[in-house]
C-alpha cells in the first residue's frame, strides 16, 4: 500500500484520537457508529477511507468516504464487537497507513432512564449543604439549583454509582434554593428529578433593625396610634412629647415583630407632638428614628362634605362607574334605577376618600338611567346630590355560530365528504391533512348556510386524516370546530403480521404473562408446554391489537416451560412465532415489611410530610385526623413501591393536634400498619403589607407619565394621582402580582404639577399607600406632528403567549411603539383597551414584544402606534391573535446538543475505568446541560409581561 509521510500519518492518528474525546453519547443508536476526524492539512489530500471488521488488525471491510471528516456505518450487526481504521490518500493515489485502531460493542438499546429516589438535603450550613440520592442502575451526579430559576450547577460526578452526593458551596446565608438533581446512565438515558428547597443557615446578626414607615394614624383629640415597619423582627417603644425634648414614653413592646403599633394616650386636643421610635432585634442591636411630629384633632365637625365633579364614566352595555369628589373625607354610595325613584343602590364604600368611585354593574344594555350620589363624613355629616342620568351602550353581535353533527361519510380510498350543521347561516371550510396542522383547505363555498357539506379529494389510501370545519356568519364572527379524523379504506392485505418483542413477563409461581408486539391489529395466542410438542394453549384474544398479552395460568412453580406466539390479521394471514422459554417462580412471600423511622417534618400551618423507611419496597399511605381513634381521612394511595416514603399531608387546619398512622404494603400483598403519632399545625398567615421601593416617573411627556416602584413580595399596584394632594384621579388596579409595577398616566396636561401616591396589595389582602410624590409635566412642543408610523405589524401565538414584531419607520422623530389590547372586541383608537407597553426604538429597525401569561384559545385584539418626543401619537395599526397550546418550553431538549464523535449504540456495557466511552459520556452530559442554559437565555430574552 503507498505511504504518506511519517508527519501526515501522525497527523491521521491524533485527529481519531481527538474524535474518542469528543464523541457525545445522546446520538447514539443501535446498529450503528459515526466516525469523526480533524482534517489533514496536506493540500494534495483527496480523501480518506474507512477499514472495519469485526477482527482487531483484520478489516475485511472497506468504505471510500471521500474527502470529508465524518462518517456513519450503519447496518452494524447487534452483539458484535466492530474494528475501525482510517487512511488517507492524495491526488496521486498515494495512500497512509492505518491510524490508531477504535472499536466499539454494538448491544442491544437501553432506553430506560434511571429511577431516582431517596432526594434529600443535609449537612446545611450558613454558605454549604450536601445534596444525597440513589438510583436504580449506575449513573452519573449533577444538583442544578438556583433561588428562583436553575442557573447553577454542581460539579458533574462522573464516576457511575448507585449512591449519589454532591456538595454545594459558596452559597448565600439565610437564604431558600430550588433544587433538582440529574442522573445519566451509561446508555446516555437521563432522568431528572421534581423540585425540591433547602433553607441556608442565617448568618450571626450585628446589624440594628432598620426602621421604615414610621406613621402617626388614629389621631384623635386625645389619642394617636404610632405605627412603623423592621427588616427584622424587634420590640417597640415610642418616645413623645411637646417639644423634642420628649419626656414621656409608650408602654414597651416586647413581643419581636416586624410591623409595630404603639397607643399614645391622654393627649392634649389640638396639640403638636414630637415622637421618635426605638426597636431592638433578638441580638441587641437597637436603632432609633429621627424626629417625627403629629397634631391632634381639634373640637368635633358638625359641616356635611360639599359634592362636586359628578360624573358617569366607562359607560358599557352592563356597567358604569361614577366618580366625585368631596372637599373632605367621607364614604361612597350612589343609589340608581330606571326612574328618578331609583330602588337600587352600589356596593357601599366605607372608607373615607375625598376622591369617590362606585361601580353599577348587571345594568340593562341600552337604558336611561337615574342615579345621585351620597357621601357621609367621619362625624356622620351626610350630603346627598341632585339627580343625573347616563345611558348604557347597546350589544353588538359578537357571537360565532354554533357548530354540530360534524361527521365524515362515503369514505373510500381516495375520498370523503364532511357534513355538519350551523345554528345561523354561514359559509364552509373544511381544514385536514394527516397531522393536527392540516394543511390542506376544501373548496370553499361562500353560500351562508346552516346545512354544510364538503367533499376531499385526492386522499391516500389507508391513511388516518385530521380535520376541523371553519364556518363564518355575516358579522364576521368564525367558529371553528374540534379535531376530528377518520381513516382511508386500504386494499386487500395478503401478508401475515410482523411479530416483535416477545417476551415472558410477571413471573409467578402459577402465572406468567406472554407479551409481544405486531406490525398490524392481530389475534393473541400462546402455545406452552414443558418441552417444545407445546400440548397447552392460552385463552384466545380474538380482539384485533398490535399489543398483545396473554396470561398463562396454572403453572408449576420453578419449572422452565417452552412456548411460541401465534397471530392472525383481520386478512386471515396468520404467522408463528420461534420457541421461547421462560421459569416460574418460587413460593410467594407471606411477611409484611417492618417499618421505623416514622416522623412529620417540614410542618406549616395547612400541611405536614410524614416519612418512613421499611426494610423492603413497599407502598406509602397515611391515615390522620384529630380524633386518635377513628383518624377519619386517608391518603391517596402512593403504588409505588420504595423502602423510603415520603406523603404530604395538605388543607390541614391551623394550630391542631393531629393524629396518624402509616401503612404499607410489599408486592406479596403483605400489609403493616404503625402504632399512632402525633403532630400540631402552624400558626396561620401574613398580615404585613408589602413595602413600597424605588418609587420613580419615567418617560415623562406633555400628556403622559410612567410610574414605576417595587414592593418586596408579590403584590397588584395602582395610583392616585391629580393636581392637588386630595387627588381626585384613580388609575384602574393592575390585579397581576408582581414584585415590579409600572402604571401609565395618560390625558395629562402640560406644563402642569401633579400629586400622586400609588398603593399595592398583597395576596393575603395588606394594602399600603405611599406618601404624596410629585412631578411636573414638560410645556407643549412647537412639534405637534406624530411620526410616521409602524409597518409589517405581525403575530405569532405560543403557548399562553402571543409575540407582536414590526418595522420601526425610516423617520428621525420615532422614539418608540405604543401597544394597547383588548380581549373583548378590537380596539376604536391607540386610546381604547388596557395598556400593554410604550416600548423605545430607533428608526428603521426590526421590533418585538412577547406579551405573556394568557389564556390558551381566547382571542386577543392589538392596536400599535409610533410616537415621537414630544408625545405626538400616530393613529394605530390594529390585529388579533390566539396562543396555541401546541408549544411547549421544553419540546426540543431531549434532541442531540450537537457535536461530533464516534457514536455509541445506545444500550451498551456500562464503561469501566480506562473505557474512553465512560469520559465520553459523561463529556456528552455536560455538552447537553450548557447547550440546554444556552437555549433558555435565548429564548427568554427580550421578553416581557
């Protein structure tokens, strides 16, 4: 054979070896294996050819792959241990040697992930914790965790094991993660866990509370309540008197609380005070505030509120809302009706706003109203307006029609027709194709009718089709009908089922069960017998099934039985399988599993997880309750059989005594059930409002602003905001929590000083106002002409989400796009709907916007316009969108990450040390865990909620 250089033949060798440390081992499949090289860089090389066999040196096989760096064998027998060498050859023919020699196993597939169990936490400290768990089969360990999101990960243990720990560090004191964990066998067949929390230890204390919110309330002529908020729990005490001086104090709070109340009484009426407030945390540290004053009331008031601004507003078909304004605090309450007598009235409000708001809904489309408003003081002056009327918007058909009876009918190998009916007169479409995405369409007949029929053509024969009929009325309104199918008639079949996978399985002393797979529906039967004459057979299955399983029954214990498989298409054509042979079992087990161990951790006040360990696996139930003789509830049945349970307990009561038992039982169907125990629930719930931070105007305008702040939970927002501290504007309530807040105050007036406080509320209910904040609107721009405005205005639906993308125009007065978005009808103008974002830009270039957190199938309507600095607004470019439910996040993650290598059937011998496919392996895992982050970071960025 010609050789080339001494330098091209090492040149060879080292790129397969380099090729062994990067193989991935997620592409890898049975009866088959790829090669992957680093070019030569000879500039007369032509190609390179592949020697295999399956005798090491001896290649009886030859494959000329041209001048390429990668390459699969397929065919590749199963069992058999394969040989491969590689040599190049240039333009003259003149070929190298063999490179070093690979081989690989070609084994039958292992596609079972690893069975994870036994997940738990310990060993925590302030900054560490060990991570433990076990599996059913060698595999590698991996701990993804993070506090919200899992965007880190431990150091990936390589060294296939049973029993896994990894050990976390440097993490921050005092502090909850997420936690799941991640096991790889050597298959590549990969399992990860459901989510599991831990709890750093908190770091010693040294710091004094801090002190926020500080706020005299219930002032009254001789009293007043101090109230503040800690970032930790401390006492409270109030220092007060007439000058700042002091001289007098609150009785101490000793109780440790982060939201403190301190009384102050036998005040003076109308009188000025100075206070300041004191809290020491359980270490000692102690933080006082600065001064603060307060006046108490003066003599009571005896003047009703004087009634101003009435008015009726957001007027629809079933609904308005009625706002006025009083010159000082009093309640809210319009009484209304058809005629001036009224007979209705709204939700009273009882707290006391000088800025008045009342929804009337369950209104009468179309209808006069009469209505007057009444608002009482603290004293219980009570002043009642004249009478106002305001008429209800009248109901615009909006209803799609109503489809029913949709069939398919003279189906035939290359046609249909599909009928259906509609409650209204409307046209026909019929959508199909051989996935739930159609695409194909009918003729469409344009004819409104209420009796459809649709007749496919050109169909496959012996083909199941998906379809759905679309059916629009004269408003325009478009129904579109569920999934249907149906299936092609085929020609006559005169071949006998393919028989696959048969195998003997459940094993008893007296049973077995025989399962095997056909290509096409066939009858079951097992022929059996203790030598191969057979002389029994199974019960018949003459249901037609691709899975079957026929039980075997009366059979000897410990005794080996040879048996075949026999089945039968609906054509008649009948095949048989080869012997196969099998042995029963030995006598079953009659002791029940002892249990230790038994305890109730992580105990809230609504729920409880009681553990156990048995000395074999076994199933988990709990029966509880507050009486220790009858329990009275019971756990759903957890089948699965573990030597380490774990049941939550869930809708418990606060502060309770309950008792429980355990009970398991092992897979002979022997049971044990514990002595008694005993638990007592939490205390129950929050009651602290949510603290407001970081209270900013942004994008300030002639007539707009954006107001944004954060709260340190979960909570709605929305704000007060007028030209005077009483307000008199309110914006509607984002009810959405979230722990940032943005609300857009719009119809502004330029060159204008405006007061404003927002206010947010957390789930358990706590409410909490800002103080007053202030801006002043810019004067009015010589510039009053909008931009030019937005095109290509497009949507594509995701799953609960919809994204909005654009074309920025080619003018240098575009700032950026306001959106709005309604999920009743189509936006009138860029005014109309809810406020969904005003998103900055430069000119000519590409937009896009995710809008999140939405209802599968519902339809929602969009309106988009460009503005430019000076708050001048183009008209706006309207569309709709439905999310679709056919995305999921991770859809594509069990796909190869890509790569190149020698690939390894799946299923092979688990590598032992020195094995290059073991580091193989574990290399391929981890190429998949950062291809998997890679593709989350893109796909969440610029996107919004």
């Amino acid at each position: 054979m010609p050789q080339m250089n001494f330098q091209q033949r090492i040149l060879l060798v080292t790129s397969v070896l380099l090729l062994l440390l990067t193989q991935h081992t997620t592409n890898v499949f049975a009866g088959e294996a790829t090669l992957s090289w680093d070019a030569n860089g000879e500039a007369d090389l032509a190609g390179y050819k592949v020697h295999y066999g399956t005798s090491s040196q001896n290649y009886s096989l030859l494959v000329d792959v041209g001048n390429v760096t990668t390459h699969t064998l397929t065919g590749l027998t199963n069992g058999v241990t394969y040989y491969f060498a590689l040599t190049a050859y240039d333009t003259s023919s003149n070929e190298s040697g063999f490179s070093t020699e690979v081989s690989k196993d070609i084994p039958g597939g292992d596609t079972t992930a690893p069975l994870l169990s036994a997940i738990e936490a310990t060993n925590i400290t302030e900054t560490g914790i060990d991570i433990t768990w076990s599996s059913d089969e060698a595999a590698s360990s991996l701990v993804e965790y993070g506090t919200t999101t899992f965007d880190n990960t431990s150091t990936l243990g390589t060294t296939l094991v049973t029993n896994h720990l990894r050990a976390l560090s440097d993490l921050t004191p005092n502090t909850t993660y997420q936690y799941r964990v991640v096991s790889s066998d050597a298959a590549g067949n990969t399992a990860t866990s459901g989510n599991f929390t831990f709890t750093t230890d908190p770091a010693p204390d040294t710091t004094p509370p801090v002190l926020s919110n500080i706020l005299a309330g219930n002032i009254g002529q001789n009293s007043a309540t101090v109230t503040w908020d800690t970032d930790e729990s401390a006492t409270s005490l109030v220092e007060y008197g007439t000058t700042s001086g002091y001289g007098s104090s609150s009785a101490l709070g000793s109780t440790l609380v982060t939201s403190h109340s301190r009384i102050l009484s036998s005040l003076g009426s109308g009188t000025t005070y100075h206070y300041r407030v004191i809290s020491s945390d359980a270490a000692g540290n102690t933080a006082t505030s600065g001064n603060f004053t307060f006046t108490t009331d003066p003599a009571p008031d005896t003047t009703p509120p004087a009634l101003s601004d009435v008015l009726a507003d957001n007027i629809g078909q079933n609904s308005a809302t009625v706002t006025w304004n009083t010159d000082e605090s009093a309640t809210s309450l319009v009484e209304y009706g058809t005629t001036s007598g009224y007979g209705s009235s709204s939700a009273p409000g009882s707290t006391l706003v000088t800025s008045h708001s009342r929804t009337l809904s369950s209104l009468s489309s179309g209808t006069t109203y009469h209505y007057r408003v009444i608002s009482s003081d603290a004293e219980g002056n009570t002043a009642t307006s004249g009478n106002f009327t305001f008429t209800s918007t009248a109901a615009p058909d909006i209803i799609p029609p109503v489809i029913s009876n949709t069939k398919a009918s003279s189906i035939n190998p290359t046609e249909t027709v599909i009928t259906w009916l509609t409650d209204e007169a409307a046209n026909s479409l019929v959508q199909y194709g051989t996935t739930t995405d159609y695409g194909s369409n009918s003729e469409p007949n344009s004819t409104p009718l209420t009796s459809h029929s649709r007749t496919l053509s050109n169909l496959t024969s012996n083909t199941i089709y998906q379809y759905r009929v679309v059916s629009s009325d004269a408003a325009g309104n478009t129904a579109t009908s569920g999934n249907f199918t149906f299936t092609t008639t085929s020609v006559p079949d005169t071949i006998p089922p393919q028989l696959s996978n048969i195998s003997a399985n459940n094993l008893s002393d007296k049973t077995a069960n025989i399962i095997w797979n056909t290509d096409e529906a066939a009858t079951s039967l097992v022929e059996y017998g203790t030598t191969t004459e057979y002389g029994d057979s199974s019960q018949p299955g003459s249901t037609l099934v691709t899975t079957h399983n026929r039980l075997l029954s009366n059979l000897s214990s410990d005794a080996t039985y040879h048996y075949r498989v026999i089945s039968q298409d609906a054509a008649g054509n009948t095949r048989t399988s080869e012997n196969f042979t099998f042995t029963t079992a030995l006598a079953p087990d009659t002791t029940p599993p002892l249990l230790s161990g038994v305890s109730a951790e992580n105990i809230t006040d609504t729920l409880a997880i009681i553990t156990w360990r048995s000395n074999e696996s076994a199933s988990s139930r709990v029966e509880y309750g507050t009486d220790p003789t009858s329990y009275g509830s019971s756990t759903p049945l957890s089948s699965t059989l573990v030597t380490e349970h774990q049941l939550i307990l869930s809708n418990l009561s606060s502060t309770k005594d309950y008792y429980y038992r355990v009970i398991s039982e092992d897979a002979a169907g022997n049971a044990t059930t514990s002595d008694g125990f005993t638990f007592t629930t939490a205390n129950a719930p929050d009651t602290t409002p949510p603290n407001l931070l970081n209270i900013n105007v942004n994008n300030l305008t002639t007539t707009t602003a954006s107001i944004t702040w954060n709260t340190n939970e979960s909570a709605t927002g929305r704000v007060e905001f007028g030209e005077t501290s009483a307000y008199g504007q309110i914006t509607p309530p984002n009810q959405s929590l979230s722990f940032t807040h943005e609300i857009i105050l719009d119809g502004l007036t330029p060159e204008t000083l405006y007061h404003y406080r927002v206010e947010s509320m957390d789930a358990a209910g706590n409410l909490r106002r800002s103080a007053n904040q202030n801006f002043t609107t810019p004067s009015l721009p010589s510039d009053t002409t909008p931009p030019e405005n937005i095109r290509d205005f497009t949507s594509s639906p995701g799953d609960q989400e919809i994204t909005l993308e654009w074309q920025t125009p080619n003018d240098p007065d575009f700032v950026g796009v306001r959106i709005r978005f309604r999920d009743d009808r189509p936006p009138n103008n860029i005014d109309d709907g809810s406020h969904l974002t005003d998103l900055p830009g430069t000119p000519d270039t590409q937009g896009k916007f995710v809008h999140k957190d939405l209802k599968n199938g519902e339809t929602y309507y969009y309106i988009a316009a460009s503005y430019d600095a000076a708050g001048n607004v183009q008209e706006g470019i309207t569309l709709s969108a439905k999310p679709s439910e056919d995305l999921s996040e991770n859809k594509d993650e069990s796909a190869g990450g890509g790569g190149c290598g020698i690939v390894l059937p799946r299923g092979g011998n688990t590598p032992g040390p020195g094995d290059a496919a073991g580091m193989l392996t574990m290399m391929g895992i981890m190429m998949f865990i950062l291809l998997k982050k890679t593709l989350k970071t893109a796909m969440t960025s610029s996107v919004a909620k």
